[in-house]
C-alpha cells in the first residue's frame, strides 16, 4: 500500500516511534558509553548498572541503523509520503530537508560511533556532536507537529498517529 496524503502505512508508524524512542534511550543515556570506554581504557570496572546502560547504547545503536534501513526499503518499495499540495513552497522544503537532515545523522550517527569504536577514536568527537543537532532537529520537528495540529489543525499530527485506511 502506497503512504498517501491521508497518511502512513502501520509498518511507516510502528518505525518511526520505535526509533524515536530508542534515539531518546541514547540521548538520556548516551554518556555511558563514554564512561565505558574510558573504563576499559583506563584498565577499570564500572558499576553493573554503569556497564549494561554502556552495553545497550552500542545495541541500541544498531538497532537503530536497522531500522532506519528498513524505514529507507519501505519508502523506496512504496514511495515517499506524498505531501498535500496546498501547502506553502518553503513549509514542503522545510519538511523535506527536516526529514532528510534525520536520515543522515540516524545513519551517520551510528556509523561513526561504530567507527569511533573500532577504527578511529577521533570519530567519537563527531558522534558526540551530534547529540545537540538531534536535539534540536528534535524540537524542530515536535514543533511543527504541534503547530500544525494546533495552529494549522490539518491533520498533519494524526497521519503519523494512525495508519491510513486506503
């Protein structure tokens, strides 16, 4: 099934909450990782509960790439959501480069830190730079939602809360 301008297929919804709930697991809890690996640098153990939150953020990470891929196959199989043409020009831009900007650091993101772990240590500088970029696109993002759904009261909210019917 096609996304339309009435809204996202289940698959699209289910994927994209997942990911913005383990990208928020990694900005609250992404600093562990930073104490793990100083930790076996230094040659020193940490706290169980230390090591397991450093642990996940290297899964989560993954996982995350994952997803993004699987998020990048269902929009190639069934085409990008199509946007309701009455919109203003540059409010289409901004979504677009919005969304674009997102799938660049959900995959550049993991990928450096990967790089950061295993190859190039200097990686991890731009992996930690990241974080404040995603928070901000973060709050760009929530906030057009909710100017749409507030201001605008389009619809727009809600093609993203549930899946379309055609």
């Amino acid at each position: 099934m096609n996304p339309t301008a009435s809204g996202y297929i289940g698959l699209q919804i289910a994927l994209h909450w997942t990911t913005a709930m383990l990208v928020l697991f990694q900005l609250i809890f992404g600093d562990s990782m930073t104490n793990y690996v100083d930790a076996a640098a230094q040659g020193r153990q940490l706290p169980q509960f230390e090591h397991t939150i450093g642990s996940a953020h290297y899964w989560v990470g993954l996982t995350i790439l994952f997803l993004v891929i699987v998020r990048l196959t269902v929009r190639l199989v069934n085409g990008p959501h199509r946007l309701d043409g009455s919109r203003p020009g540059l409010m289409v831009y901004a979504a677009r480069a919005l969304h674009v900007l997102f799938y660049v650091l959900l995959v550049g993101v993991p990928v450096s830190g990967l790089l950061a772990f295993y190859v190039w240590d200097w990686m991890g500088d731009i992996h930690a730079w990241a974080k404040p970029v995603l928070i901000v696109l973060i709050c760009v993002h929530g906030g057009a939602a909710f100017f749409h759904h507030f201001v605008l009261k389009d619809g727009v909210l809600g093609r993203i809360l549930v899946p379309a019917r055609d």
